[in-house]
C-alpha cells in the first residue's frame, strides 16, 4: 500500500541538463512575452492565447518534475514522449481554431480527431496535476467525470439526464465553461504579469532590498531574525503574491540566519511558511484567487484589495507576536549593531526599488486595469535594472531570466487553475453546484447562517489539500 502511495504521490523537481535548462529557459520567455505584450493592449484572440499558455505550462511541468517521489532526477525520454503530446495536442487546437470558431457549440458535430485531441489534454492536464499538487484534486475530477457520464444512472435529486461523450467534450473544451474558462484566463491574463513583476524584481535586487529594509525595522529587537523573516516575507509577498516564490526568496536567507542566531530549524521553517503564505492575503498584489474574485463577481480588483488590507494586516501581526513571544521566553538576543543597517542607508542606497512600486500600487489602485499596470511596473523595472547594473549585457541576461522564471513560477498555478476549470465545467454541465447547495441548506434546517458554517467547514476541508484558486472555483 506504501508503495501504491508513492508511486501516484507528487514528483520532486528534475535536475535539469544543458539543453533541457534551455528548453525551459526558451519556453518560458516565450510564452512570457506573448502574454505581457497582450497585457500591453496587443490583439491576440483569446483561445489562440490559452492554448499556447497551456501548452507551456504543461511541458514546462513535465519538464520540470518528475513522475513521483521515486523516479530518478535525470533526463526522462517519458517526460520528453509527455512535452511533445502536450505541445502537439494545444498546437492542434491552434491550428483547427478558425475551423472551430465557426461552429455552433453544444450543435455542431465533433470529429474523432476534435475528441480525440480533447480527450489526450485533458489526461494531461490531471497527469500535470497529479506531479506537481497531488491526486486530491485528480481524484475529485474524476469523480465529477465519472457522475456525469453514469449520474444518468441513479435515483433521487442527483439524477441526472446523461450525457454523451461528445456533450461532455464539447462542455469541458470547447466551451468558456471549462477547462479554458475563466480560472485559466486569470492565470494566463492577470496573474502571470505580477509573477514576472516580482521575478524581474528579484532578478536585479529586490529581495535583498525588503531584506534590509525589514532587517533595518525589527533587526535590532529580541528575536530580530524570526521578526526580519517575517516582516520581508510580508513586504515580497505583497508583490510577488505567490508563497512559493516567497519561500525560496526570502527563505534562503532569513532562515539561516534564525537558525544562526538560536531558533530551532522547525521552528525557523514554520516562521517563514507561515509569513510566506501571508504573501497571497497582503494588497497590492494578492494571490490568483483574488483575480479570480473579480472575474467570477465583477468586483474591481482595488476594492477587493482594499478590503483585504485590515485582514492581512492582521494576520502578519498574529505571526509577528507569535515570533516576539517565543524569542521573548527562549531568550533569543537581538542582532548585532554590524547585521542591522540603518533604514536611511537603506532607502539612500536602494531608493530606485520604490519607484516601480509605488508605480504597480498606483495603476493597481487607480486604473482599474490590473494586468496593464503589472505590465507598467514591469517596464518600469528595465531603467532601475539599467541604474543598478549599468551594463546592457547583464540586462538583456536579467530580462530573459526574468520572464523565465516568471513563467515557471506560473506552473503550479497554471495547473491548479486549468484543473479547475475542468471541476468548474463538469459542475455547471451537470447542475451539482445547485444540487450541492441545496443540501448544504438542507442540513442547515434552512439557517442562513449555519449554511455559511457549514459552507465555511467543507471550504476549510478542501483547501488542506487543495490550491487556493481550485478551492475557490469550487466553492
């Protein structure tokens, strides 16, 4: 059984080769540019856009992580076989898109080779999803499948009419509803643009710039390192809004340095986790779920940031008095007076970080285009890259590196959203959602209230084991 339960667990990151680490490296800054330039105002139609994205994000995901936790870390001709369906399978799509532009969803007639194709990228969109977040979410999709092809079958109020292969197809693919609905949109068309924002930041200094600033703040206090690691993964965070990201920038530094200066090694992760995935509550750049908030409501994205600012404030304070006390009873020294630089040397030296900024906050607060903004602070990055290392080699070097990184950082929130729109589209296609919530009320005898409780419990349940963008599409 143990061995049944690694070899369907998630993979762990390839050690890459030359020409692989050049693939992902090619990959990414194409696709990167691609969706920064339509960020900018240029025309690309939207399926030709996301079939491309997508096609990315799996070979890169491929590419990048292994089978399972048991597979060797080198080269994989499997994973290869893997990137070249998946590119062939999204090419497919872009080639026959003026033929499918033109036909009646849910009307016209598929052909074999539409529903064949469609079949190969949705088993690779959960073969993705299995790799690099784990079969929850699989097996949840393939019990939605499996009610929408047998629900037909059973009695009651979960009954259903049935549905052919082809309805079911037509549903999950070809339709706005599913797999490139809106979940997939706000990753390829919103969020990616933040993720390079804060990968170009980090890519010509911004990390070690939060770093200094926080060190300069809470440095010299008892217990400064954990309170450093908590108040610069907060400051990233509000801008890269990914904790993974958060984790491996500010991580590789903050928690040597609790570690140095007395914290447990438990202790010091459980500080930069916890502070880390405060990153996607904390405005103005918020994690993918808050995207997908103003997609799915029509809410602006500045009032839904705006209305998460006391929240997150909250939560970062939990987190600090959390690291104040426990420094306070293990008797943890402050940092030294040489660790500590005085913010004002901070800002003389590093001032030119603020700009592009307050440049990202403004447009996110005030042009109600959240994508063009990002794209903005992005441009705005170059001069500052130019300032800090005046040498046009090493920023052509940064920018290429930049999007890459960016666009790899997408792969875990571009599966989890693609998987979503599957959960999303098998959900409408069969009316479970109304289904579900009618029982939630039910069990609730009807109070509004204890509905919202239990509501509030299955959401909780979900996202232990779920990402943030799938649990809410699902909600």
């Amino acid at each position: 059984m143990l061995a049944l339960l690694k070899l369907i667990a998630p993979g762990r990151s390839r050690q890459l080769d030359a020409p692989e680490q050049w693939t992902v490296h090619v990959v990414g800054f194409a696709a990167a540019v691609l969706l920064i330039a339509i960020s900018f105002g240029w025309y690309v139609k939207r399926e030709i856009a996301l079939f491309l994205f997508l096609g990315a994000v799996l070979a890169l995901a491929f590419l990048t992580t292994t089978a399972n936790p048991l597979r060797p870390t080198g080269r994989s001709w499997f994973a290869w076989g893997m990137v070249a369906l998946s590119i062939a399978s999204c090419g497919y799509f872009v080639a026959m898109q003026p033929v499918h532009e033109m036909r009646l969803p849910m009307i016209d007639e598929l052909s074999a080779a539409d529903i064949a194709a469609s079949i190969v990228l949705i088993a690779l969109v959960m073969e993705a999803t299995r790799r690099c977040i784990g079969m929850i979410l699989v097996v949840l999709v393939a019990t939605f499948l499996a009610y929408a092809i047998f629900g037909s079958k059973l009695t009651g109020s979960f009954a259903h009419r049935g549905f052919s292969t082809q309805e079911i197809v037509d549903h999950l693919v070809f339709s706005t509803n599913g797999l490139f609905g809106p979940a997939l949109e706000v990753a390829a068309f919103l969020v990616l643009v933040f993720v390079v924002f804060g990968a170009l930041l980090d890519r010509i200094g911004g990390a070690d710039f939060f770093y200094d600033i926080a060190n300069s703040l809470v440095g010299k206090q008892v217990g400064g390192a954990s309170k450093v690691a908590v108040v610069s993964s907060g400051l990233y965070g509000s801008i890269s809004g990914s904790p993974t990201a958060d984790v491996v920038t500010t991580g590789s530094f903050s928690i040597p340095l609790m570690i140095k200066t007395g914290t447990s090694r438990t202790y010091a992760g459980a500080i930069e986790s916890a502070a880390s995935t405060g990153g996607a509550l904390l405005p103005p750049v918020m994690g993918s779920a808050a995207f997908l908030m103003t997609d799915f409501t029509g809410i602006p994205y500045a009032t839904i940031a705006l209305s998460a600012l006391i929240p997150a404030l909250l939560y970062y304070q939990s987190v600090f008095l959390a690291a104040h006390f426990k420094a306070h009873r293990d008797g943890l020294s402050p940092m030294s007076e040489g660790e500590t630089p005085s913010i004002l040397a901070v800002l003389r030296r590093d001032w030119a970080y603020l700009l592009p900024i307050g440049l990202l906050v403004w447009g996110v607060l005030s042009l109600n285009r959240p994508a063009f903004a990002g794209a903005i602070a992005c441009a705005a990055l170059l001069p500052v890259a130019l300032l800090r290392h005046p040498d046009p080699v090493r920023l052509v070097k940064t920018v290429f590196f930049g999007l890459s990184d960016g666009m790899r950082g997408m792969i875990g929130v571009g599966v989890a959203c693609a998987i979503a729109g599957l959960v999303v589209g098998t959900l409408s296609m069969t009316d479970l959602t109304g289904k579900i919530s009618s029982g939630l009320f039910h069990m609730s005898g009807g109070s509004p209230i204890l509905t919202i409780l239990v509501a509030a419990f299955v959401i909780i349940v979900l996202g232990m084991g779920m990402p943030t963008p799938a649990v809410y599409a699902l909600s």
